[in-house]
RNA sequence: GGAGAGAUGGCCGAGUGGUCUAAGGCGCACGCCUGGAGAGCGUGUAAUCGCCAAAAGUGAUUCGCGGGUUCGAAUCCCGCUCUCUCCGCCA
C-alpha cells in the first residue's frame, strides 16, 4: 500500500536549488530539520539528472538508426539494414538498463520530496504546540456562567436531541445521533452556512464523499494522514475528512486562465475521521467526533492576491461566528501546531461556558502552491510562457458539531435552550424544550 | 452481474507497422483587408523533463493507464480503468 506519485513535485527542487539554506530555516519553524534530507534530495537530483541525460542521448541514437533501417528497407537495400539492425541490440540493452536507473533515481527523489511539509509563512511564529498560538483579535460577549449549567452532552439526554449510546449501538463511539429538535438544528446551521456563503460569493458544490488515492495525494492527506482516513478497502476509496478533499481536487490538472481567479466555491458534506490517538476529557461529546457535518470554503487565488484571499476569508468566518452571537477568538497558529500542508493558519476558537473550554470550530489556511503542485493546478499569464502553480486556500465555514456544543452550553436557560436570531428563521423554533 | 462497441490535441475527427515531425475542420491569438465590424486571406496554436549562465536552440517523453512484441507502435498482443449500447437486478 504505497503511495504511486505519478509526477515529480517539483516545487520544493526548485526552492531548494535556489535558497537551501532558507529552506532549512523556514522549516526550523515547523521544528523539521531538513538537513539530512535536503542533502539526500540534492545528490538524488544530481544522479537523476544525470541518468535522464545519457538515457536521453542513448534513445536520440536509437531513434536515429531505426530512422535509418527504415530509409534502407524502402529503398531495397537490405543487406544494410540487417548490418544495422545488428548495431542496435546492444544499444537496446543500454537503454534498458538506464531506463530502469533512471526510474529508480526519480522514485527514491520523489520519495524524498513528498516527506518535505511546506514551508510556514514568514510571519508564522515559532512554538511547540497549542500554548505557543498567538490570539491575533477576538470578539462576542462571554456569557455569564449560572449555578447548575449542565455541559452539552447532560443537555443532549436532557432535551433527547443528541444520542451517544445509540450511535454506539448502531456504528461506534464517536457517532452521535442528532434527534427532533437536534437534527432540525444541524439542518439549520448548513442551510445557514451555505447562505451565507453564497452571500460572500461562493458557488456551492455537492461533492463525493468518498475519493480515490490520487485525489487523496493532491490535498495531502496521502501519504502524511494515511491513518487518519476510514479506508473502503475493496474499491481502494478514502471517506472524506473534509470536502476540502473533493472541491479542491476538481481543479486537479487542470489550467487555469488568470481571469479565472478568484475561484471561490464551498461545499457541506459529512466528515469521517479516525482520530486514532484521541481520548480523555478532550474528547467527551461533541468535542471530537468520528462523523460530523461541515461547510467547507474553498479558494483558487493568484499568488499575488492569496493572502488577500486568506484575510477574506477569516473575516468571512468570522462574520458567522459574530452572527451566531458567540464568543470567539482568532489564533495564528505557531509552526508546531501548523499542519505539513499550510502556510498560514488561523484558528477559530469559540467559548463553551458550562465546559469552560475554547473549542476549535475553524481552520482558515493559505497553502501557497504546496497542494498546486501535486495537483498539478497551474494558470497561464498573459506575457508569462511558462506556466505558474496556482495558491489554494480552504476554511471551515463552519464545523458543526462544536458549534452545537457551544449554542447549547451557552444559550441554556430553565425554559430551554435559545437559539440565536439569526438562525431562527432556519430552525423554525425560538428554543429546544423537553417533549 | 452478462454480452458487445469504444477511448487520438482546447473541441470534433482522420489515421490498421516507417511518409505520424498526428490529416482536415472548429475554436483561440496575431497580422492583412475595412470608415468600423463581419466575411475572406495569411501566420501561429500542447504539456512535462533534460542539455545550455540565459534567451534562442536542441534532445527525450506523452494518442485512456500499465506491461509486451519489433530495429521501429496511435496502429499488433496481454492486463487494467473508464465511457457508450443491449440484457439482468435495483432506490
């Protein structure tokens, strides 16, 4: 079960031929120390260039002399073209042997390549983990927490909205059943979530939810988040983690016109993750689930404008969140707790009052070319002859299940739980009570 | 699931072993023509890698994908994937 790269990633060749040692210290950052590797990549390059050359000139010579056998065979004179057919098996078995070194130099390159995350933004500040995050701004009215407020999971039994032990019974642990009043909720938020974002501009996708290995490799899921997939092992398909997954392989090989950018489009789908290594307090009710819904955002920019793109869409977020009335915060994530694919991340985190906790419910992220490249997603510049990689960005807009935790924790009242203004009109009911 | 047909450039489509360095058409770009537009005429029109400091140039690869036969494969052989038609099953 390995992982067939069908091209060479080039980009990251490049970077490090032009600027190995920005390389290195960009990816200190990401606390990767790309020295051994760098080294490796730079001397499997030289060999694989080298073997293409003389393979290259070997075939050139092979072509040259069927050219020849053939002028000969029309012309009658066959007594040549035996004498140079004869020439020509030794040239065969060069070529062969260099062929297959040639494929091996540019499989062990590639296998190189691939195990490079990007390269953090400049702006991406050093850290280990979560704590070193840096809170760039953060907004909503942190709610007042009362005597005998109850944490969503209590609130779920209590309103029989949200049923962990029937999706224990009828999947697993980490499978919630939404119910009534729940389930309307769930609804309510995509539907709210997909109106917004047409609002901002977003051409909604309904996509697969289940992809093949290229397109898991195109995003970079494969080979870095192998285990985190649910896997259907007889069609070699991967159940999404998040539609960022399908949307943004749509424009796999693909290229594009420069006039097509901004592309903007989103997409609600359900997402499987295994989250193998999880446990504990962190993962108690909604807060980290192996099934849930989401709204993904996803952007195609010009690499001069992605940045600007990426600052869009956080405050495109941002305005649902504010919408939501919860209380929120945006982190820039630090290189230890970035992800291997991003550049830039930020992180929306809102409060959950009866939990006291900060919830992730976003990721924003730019990835520069990184998912380009293997995507092989170019543009074409007026002026330009060759071909540049195109910069793709994605964002939850927005997951939903710690959204819900947060709605419920926050808005409890001994009449119910109150849903937000703006969501009214999608649920139909001002507030969860008892059946 | 069974039987048959097919997959060629941005698109349509010709091509059954060397003249494929892929015909022809459409589209697109530029030029000529025009007061302007159209028509007409002319020219051009892929990607990836290598060599070269670079441009120019040049070598290699690519006709669904992977193997094979051959001095030589879009073309012949084997396997796979996908599409279409018919039959069966089915929400």
């Amino acid at each position: 079960n390995t992982i067939q790269v069908n091209l060479t990633p080039m980009l990251p060749l490049k970077l490090i031929q032009e600027d190995r040692e920005l390389v290195i210290r960009r990816l200190q950052v990401k606390n990767f120390d790309a020295r051994v590797i760098i080294d490796q990549i730079t001397a499997l390059d030289q060999s694989r260039r080298q073997l293409q050359h003389q393979t290259d000139e070997k075939l050139a010579e092979m072509n040259a002399l069927s050219r020849q056998i053939g002028d000969h065979i029309k012309a009658g004179n066959n007594a040549e073209a035996l004498r140079l057919k004869d020439a020509t098996a030794s040239l065969k078995e060069q070529i062969k042997e260099l062929q297959k070194k040639s494929a091996e130099a540019e499989s062990a390159l590639d296998a190189r390549i691939i195990e490079l995350p990007n390269l953090p933004h400049e702006s991406v500040p050093p850290g280990k983990g979560h704590e070193d995050n840096v809170v760039v701004r953060s907004g909503g009215k942190m709610p007042v927490r009362q005597p005998g407020w109850l944490p969503h999971w209590d609130l779920g039994k209590h309103y029989d909205i949200l049923d962990f032990d029937l999706g224990n019974k009828l999947t697993g642990a980490g499978f919630p059943v939404f119910k009534g009043q729940g389930a309307r909720l769930e609804r309510a938020l995509i539907n709210f979530f997909l109106d917004e974002g047409e609002k901002a501009g977003y051409l909604e996708i309904l996509p697969p939810i289940m992809v093949n290995e290229d397109s898991g490799f195109g995003t970079g899921q494969l080979p870095d988040k192998e285990g985190q997939m649910y896997v259907v092992p007889v069609d070699r398909f991967y159940l999404i983690p998040t539609a960022e997954v399908p949307v943004t392989n749509i424009y796999r090989d693909t290229i594009l016109n420069d006039s097509d950018f901004p592309l903007k489009n989103m997409a609600y789908t359900p997402c499987f993750r295994r989250e193998a290594g999880s446990y504990g307090k962190e993962v108690r009710g909604l807060n980290r689930v192996h099934q849930f819904d989401k709204v993904e955002i996803v952007q195609i920019a010009h690499p001069d404008h992605s940045y600007q793109a990426l600052e869009e869409m956080v405050n495109h977020v941002e305005s649902l969140v504010h919408k939501l009335e919860l209380p929120y915060r945006i982190v820039k994530l630090c290189g230890g707790d970035m992800s291997f694919t991003s550049a830039l991340t930020y992180d929306f985190e809102v409060y959950a009052a009866a939990q006291d906790k900060w919830l992730e419910v976003s990721s924003v992220s730019n990835f520069e070319a990184f998912q380009a490249n293997r995507l092989k997603l170019r543009f074409r510049e007026a002026g330009n002859k060759k071909n540049r990689l195109a910069h793709t960005l994605n964002g939850s807009a927005l997951a939903l299940p710690r959204i819900v935790a947060a709605l419920m924790e926050n808005n409890q009242t001994p009449d119910g739980i109150l849903i937000p203004e703006a969501l009214k009109p999608y649920t139909g009911f001002e507030k969860i009570v008892r059946r």
